[in-house]
C-alpha cells in the first residue's frame, strides 16, 4: 500500500500485508529491506550511483585498514626496541582473564555497515540463519569485529500488486560508505534499531570473499556486490582503455544476486539434506534423492564430505593425478566478449594456474578429464544409465563395436575455475541429470522453475526459455515468468539437479569442483523434455553437446525384462524412454549430425520398447497423445511422472525376453 504525507515529500512507501503475515519478525525485516532496495535499484541513476558508491568507499576503506596496520606495526616495532618484553601473570585457568576483551582495530571500529546486513525487525537473542559449518569446526572469531557500529535499517518499501512475493526481487548491493547511507522514516517510532545479537558479527571476514583477491587475483577496479546469504562477493570486471570490457558479466551478476538463498523448509524448488542424517541409510537417501528429481526438484546434500582447507594450486592438482603439463582448453572470459561462440584457449594446466594471479584474465576450464570420480558408491544407484544400462546387458546383448567414449567418461568430470567467472544460464546437454560436489572453494549456483508450469505447454517453455540467455536484458520478463533461487555451495557440500534443470553459476574464488551426468529410470521425462527443447533451441541454451545418449538409452530398454523390483518406474518416464528410442531422429539436438542408427542393441531394443507400447498403450501414436495430455491431477504439467507401472504387468509384458 503506497502512502503520501505531503505532495511535495517522497512517497513513504509501507506494506501493510506484511503487518497481517505469518512472517517471523526477522523475516518481515528482510522483506521490507528487500523491496526498499528493489526500488532503489529500479531506477537505473540510483542503481549506478549505489555502484560507484560502493566501489568508491571499498577502496577508502582497504586504504585506511592499511595504514592503520602500518602505523599499528610502526609504533609495536618502537616499543619492541625501547621496552623489554613484561612477564606474563600466570593463569590457572585456560580462560582468558576477567574484563580482558582481546585486540581491537581502530579501523575496523569505525566501519559503517550497510542495513542490509541486518535481518532482525526487534532486538533477539537468535541469530539470522546461515549454512552452518562443517560438523566439529566452530566458526573464526575476530574480536576486532565485535565492536562494529551498526547503521539503522532501511525502512523504505516499494508497493507491490500480489500479495505472494516474488523470488527473483531480492537485492543486496554493498553500500557500505564512510557516512553511511541513512533515510530516516517519517515517523520516528517506524524506525527499527539493530539487535544487540547483530551487532557483534564476528565472522563478518569469513563472508567477505572479496576484500582478499581485489588487486591480486581480480582487477583493482572491480566492484563488489552482497548477497541474500550476507556473503559479499566481487563482480567481473577486465579493464581496457579505462572501459570494463566484462560490464555485461556484471550487470547480469548484480541482477542475479537478487536473488534468494534457497534455505531448507522455505525453498519450492530444492530439497535439502544433511548427508550425517542419512549415511547409514543410503539406500532410502537414494530414494529420497529419486522422488525429488523425477518432480523436478535439485536436491543439496550439506557435508557429503569433509575436505581439510586447501590452497588451490599446483601441488594441490598434482595430488589429484592432474600433472602441470596438462594439455587443457580454456574458456576465457574477455575472449567471449569477441566471440560469444568460441571463448577457447589452447594452453597448459601451469598456464591456467599461472593466470588466476592474474588481475587481468578471468579463466575457467569446463570439462576436465578425471575418470577416478563419480557419484559415490552409496549413490551409484542414480545412475541407471550405468548400473541397469550397461553393467547389466552386457551377456544378453554383448558389445561387438565401437561404443562413443562419451557413454562412460561424462559420468565423471571436474571444473576448475579462477575468481568472478560468470557461466550463464543453460541446461546440460542431452536431458542428463547432473551432480557436482564442491572440493575447495565456492560456488553460487542458480536454479529456475517456470512459474506457470501447471498450464505451460512444451512449446512455450521452449520459447520461454530464451529469455534466461540474458538475465539482464530481459529481467523483467524472467520475474514475471520463474521462479528462482541460489544455493550456496561450499567444500563438500553436493548438488543434484534434475534433467533439464535451467541454472546459471557464479564462481567468486578460485574454486575445484567434481561432478558428472548421469541418466534415471524415474525422470525419463524431463530427458524427453530437454532434448525436445535441445531439438528445436540447442545452440542458445546448452553449453556442450555430447551425442553418445541413443546407445545408453537403447541398453536401458534393453535391461527392463530383468530389471530390479527396487527401480520404481511410471508411465511418462517409460513412455519416454521408448519414444527416445523408438524415435530417436526428434531429439537430434540443433546443429549436430543425426546419429548412427543401426546398433547391436538397436534391433532388441525396439522389440522391447514396442512390446512395452503396444501392451500398455496399443501403438506409439496413441502412447503420445496420452504422454501430452493433462495429466491425472488435471495440469498440463510437463514435469508430472504419471502413475506407477505395475511391475507384475510389466513381466507378463516382457516375459518372452527372459528366457536364458
């Protein structure tokens, strides 16, 4: 509800919605905070203002923490020289003596933190949510840090036409300055102060992830920008001439960290799991993990690992059997502002190392080659791809050709990336689902789902999905239509996106990841949708193209007369997978050659999928026009499995196919 004291006064903009929610206090704060930025930012005057303000003031503020250290250091080196050293008091206790209350910074006592640090509405005792650390390690405290003074928070909001809020509208920009930026509500007793269990934010280090790398790995000028997770972070910048040439890498970065954390318990769109609840279960975490994907849905499972903290370097990668002589490919970024198409660089695994201390390069490689990986053997199970595709054909239907690599080395890669690399939105190639797991680093990942999926139809979200290919540009159109989210990924935490997954990743330091594709009996559909959305836009929304699917695909149809009662299987996946295979010419992906038609499994395979067609649903045709319609809960929803296939009807199906 928008409200004006005075004409000649700036609207004092309130929401009165927010008064009658369900929202905790903490959280109303951050909402009204969230929409007073958003206002801000939507005036593109303002928005540029915020950002040379920040980047003006970061600068002032590394330049006063160095003189203060120097001068701290001048004077500890005099008295060192005319003092000798006291004795220490012996202290029977491992405590710290009463009243001591350990260093403090004069620097850092004074620095103004932007309000939107703050999430707290009233003064609490509990703290705003956070991805907890690794289970055993306690977070670093800085005494200096405790002392910060805390500005007042913005109380200024935007009014807003639904009452359910969007997910794409949440902006932190850091606008930290030496006088803080203040707009006092007209009423006095609007003005919320900051809570005492706020005020000593001690691990306010930990999330500045730029500060560090702003002169030696990333350019001088680069700006900063402050997430929904209160992490701040760089913005790529590559300066010739004057002029960032990465400019648009970040406006779309700015834009994207609008967007929410994706927190368990909130989230629409990702299930979050804490690998300690589940170790001892894998089989049920497998389960949990293939009821999310074929919805869907990304699963994150926190600390599936618990690396020790890393230098990335060399000697790091020579552990991990990469030598520095390494033939590799690099995608670098100012190359891909000559030539979107073709960022490539032909160099060596030292020269990428080399070049992260670079000011001047922001690199990443793609697709390293690091077959020892995969999914963990207690989630091996995912795969049916390999588990059920090949592993269990092999007698029934041996291999007597050449099989494409691609079948076997996708299912295990790793990234590498140097500081404030942009990738942009896409989906994986090929309708694979997707894991990555975080070694040393850290990752933004984003995730999208279209709004009105329910009533979408496959063609609109074809079209649709143009508009993510560039995030600022058609910003508003990408609010009005998805919903999306970031997860913050750190070392080794895993996440698991379904097939066809729309997702976009920010890479703020240097970072090593491991992860792979695989294909699932249970999501089949989503496969089907991507690659009918790869057939008709693949050149705009993939980011590589391997062309290996037909073969697993053929050896998954293959195994169902004696796949496992475990694997559940429902109608649209199944229907699918057939299609896919019956079918294949439909989901050639745009720009690559049609595949190679007759295989050693093509033959079994297409009496397979026919006998599945034709007992279930009588021809192709028909078991088409049923895989498009509404679905059983009245929705057009491109995502809906369908119902389970009954298992008994399954054998009876395939029993001709059994003999030994």
């Amino acid at each position: 509800m928008l409200e004006s004291d005075q004409t000649n006064k700036k609207p004092r903009l309130r929401h009165l919605d927010l008064n009658n929610s369900d929202l905790t206090p903490e959280e109303r704060q951050r909402e009204r905070q969230r929409r007073w930025l958003a206002n801000e930012r939507s005036d593109p005057v303002r928005a540029k203002e915020i950002r040379e303000q920040n980047t003006a003031n970061k600068r002032e503020w590394r330049k006063r923490k160095k003189a203060e250290r120097e001068k701290n250091q001048q004077t500890a080196d005099a008295n060192s020289q005319q003092q000798a050293p006291q004795k220490r008091r012996r202290i029977s206790s491992r405590e710290a003596p009463s009243g001591h209350s350990g260093p403090s910074s004069s620097a850092l006592d004074n620095i103004p933190i932007d309000p939107v640090l703050l999430n707290h509405e009233t003064p609490m005792t509990t703290t705003t949510p956070c991805l907890e650390a690794p289970s055993g390690h306690a977070r670093p405290s800085n005494p200096a840090l405790d002392n910060i003074p805390i500005g007042p928070i913005l109380n200024h909001e935007t009014p807003i036409t639904s009452t359910t809020p969007r997910l794409l509208c949440d902006v932190e920009a850091m606008t930290d300055t030496p006088n803080a930026l203040i707009i006092p509500a007209s009423n006095p007793d609007d003005q919320v102060h900051p809570s005492p269990a706020l005020s000593a934010l001690t691990d306010l280090d930990s999330r500045d992830l730029a500060t560090t790398i702003i002169g030696s790995q990333v350019d001088q000028e680069s700006g900063t920008v402050q997430w929904s997770d209160g992490s701040t972070t760089v913005l790529p910048c590559i300066m010739k001439n004057n002029i960032n040439i990465c400019q648009n890498d970040a406006d779309a970065v700015s834009f994207f960290a609008l967007l929410p954390e994706s927190l368990p318990g909130t989230s629409q769109n990702v299930v979050h799991l804490q690998y300690s609840d589940w170790h001892s279960r894998s089989r049920k975490l497998c389960d949990e993990i293939s009821a999310a994907l074929r919805i869907s849905k990304a699963v994150v499972i926190r600390q599936v690992s618990t690396p020790e903290p890393a230098t990335l370097n060399l000697e790091y990668l020579e552990d991990r059997g990469m030598s520095d002589l390494m033939h590799v490919v690099i995608h670098d970024a100012e190359q891909r502002t000559k030539d979107f198409t073709y960022p490539h660089q032909h160099a060596t695994l030292a020269d990428f190392m080399g070049n992260i201390h670079d000011p001047k390069k922001i690199q990443c490689i793609l697709d390293v080659p690091f077959g020892q990986g995969g999914l963990p053997l207690s989630l091996s199970t995912l795969d049916s791809g390999i588990i059920n595709g090949w592993n269990q054909t092999t007698v029934d239907c041996p291999i007597s050709e050449k099989v494409h690599p691609d079948n076997f080395t996708v299912h295990s890669w790793a990234l590498l990336h140097g500081p404030a690399y942009w990738t942009y939105p896409h989906h994986d190639s090929d309708g694979s689902a997707t894991f990555v797991q975080i070694e040393t680093g850290e990752k933004k990942w984003g995730l999208w789902r279209p709004i009105n999926e329910d009533t979408m139809t496959r063609t609109n979200l074809s079209n649709m999905a143009l508009t993510l290919t560039d995030l600022y540009r058609y910003r508003e159109n990408i609010q009005e239509n998805w919903h999306g989210e970031i997860v913050t990924l750190l070392p080794g935490d895993m996440l698991i996106q379904p097939a066809g997954q729309f997702h976009a990743v920010y890479t703020p330091v240097a970072s090593f990841a491991t992860g792979g594709h695989f294909y699932n009996y249970e999501s089949m559909h989503l496969t089907e949708l991507s690659r009918y959305i790869d057939h008709k836009q693949g050149k705009h929304l993939t980011n590589q193209v391997h062309e290996h699917s037909l073969e697993t695909f053929q050896r998954m149809v293959v195994n169902l007369p004696r796949i496992s009662r475990r694997v559940k299987l429902y109608s649209r996946p199944l229907i699918a997978l057939c299609m896919m295979v019956l079918d294949c010419n439909k989901y050639v992906a745009a720009g690559t050659e049609k595949p190679k038609l007759k295989m050693s499994t093509t033959k079994l395979a297409h009496d397979i999928a026919n006998a599945v067609i034709k007992y279930f649903w009588k021809d192709l045709k028909t078991a088409t026009k049923i895989y498009r319609k509404h679905q059983t809960d009245g929705s057009n929803n491109q995502m809906h499995p369908g119902q389970p296939i009954s298992r008994g009807e399954l054998l009876t199906c395939l029993k001709s196919f059994t003999p030994l």
